[in-house]
C-alpha cells in the first residue's frame, strides 16, 4: 500500500482553458469539502431514504436537491417575475436541470431540506419576485458549484460525473448572468 501523498498537490479544476494550473496546499478540511460536508450534515435521514428509494445514491443528493430547488424556484418564477430576461433565464434553467437529473439517474425530483422548502415558500408571497428570484437563484448556484466541483472530481458514476463537468461550466455561467441581473433590477 502506498504512502499517503504529502505536501503541496496540483489543483485539476485549476487547469486547462481555465488558467494555468497552480498548487494549492493540501488540507484536510477545504472549503469544497466543508461545505459539501455542511450539505451532508444538513440532509435528514429521510431525504437519503427517498433518494435510495429512487435508487439514487446518497453521496448525489446534494446535488438533486440544490438542483431540485432551483427548479421549482424558476418553474414559480414563470408565474411571478415580471422582468422578461428572468423568466428566459428561468425557463433555461429549468431545461438545464432536467438534463443534469437524468444524467443523476433521478427518476423524481429530490426531497427538499427544510430550510429549501421555507425559501420556496418564501418566494411564494414575496412582495418583490424579481429581485428575490435573482437573490435565490445566486445562492442556489454558489450552492450549487462546490457541490459539482466535487461530483466532477471524485464521482463514481461516469454518467453523472459527466453531468457535474458540464453542470460547474453552466453554473458558472450562470452566476455571471445573474450577477448581471442584479445590478439592473
């Protein structure tokens, strides 16, 4: 059995198109895997039970629900938003998400943590949809991104990894859309 590696280790997100690729520090505990670890934390017992249900495995629920809420928040946003970019860049998303479920193997939307199901909710009645969608839908993406990072990097299942390669680009482009949302709305 080999060592385990010390010492710096190249960062393979870093790399390519993106920029050069530079050595970062290895730490036990990163952000990336602090907040999928939070993610983790924060799933009931029962949203793993329904995610094995679907024959979803637990370790792609993070994803599905992130995913699950943004989508349920964009199909709303057809019926509340005013601003027509929004409610383009609300049917995208949800035609993106659809594609990145099936590559997840997900049959049914995934069961939302509570606090989801309360930013939903929320949304319902806000005064001002508009500015809200965009606020929910940045956090929701920046929710969303370690998450896919990771799935891309350590990810068993080809198919779904392939999904989260794909997935970091579209949330990443989709945080600039949005960002450019925010400051005209």
């Amino acid at each position: 059995m080999a060592a385990p590696r010390r010492g710096p280790r190249p960062n393979h997100l870093a790399g390519g198109a993106l920029g050069p690729a530079r050595i970062v520090k290895e730490h036990p505990m990163d952000r990336r895997t602090i907040l999928l670890g939070s993610g983790l934390v924060a799933v009931s017992p029962l949203a793993f039970g329904a995610a094995l249900a679907q024959g979803v495995a637990p370790e792609k629920l993070p994803m599905l629900q992130v995913g699950t809420l943004s989508k349920q928040m964009s199909q709303l946003a057809l019926e509340r938003v005013t601003d027509p970019s929004l409610t383009t860049f609300a049917q995208l998303e949800i035609a993106e998400i659809d594609a990145i479920m099936q590559a997840f193997g997900a049959s049914e939307p995934a069961p939302l943590t509570e606090g989801q199901a309360a930013r939903l909710e929320a949304f319902r009645t806000a005064p001002d949809p508009d500015r809200l969608f965009v606020e929910e839908e940045i956090a929701a993406h920046e929710a969303a991104l370690p998450i896919a990072r990771n799935y891309a990097g350590t990810g068993e299942d080809p198919t779904a990894r392939g999904g989260a390669i794909v997935a970091v680009a579209s949330i990443e482009t989709h945080l600039a859309m949005l960002r450019g949302f925010e400051a005209t709305i």
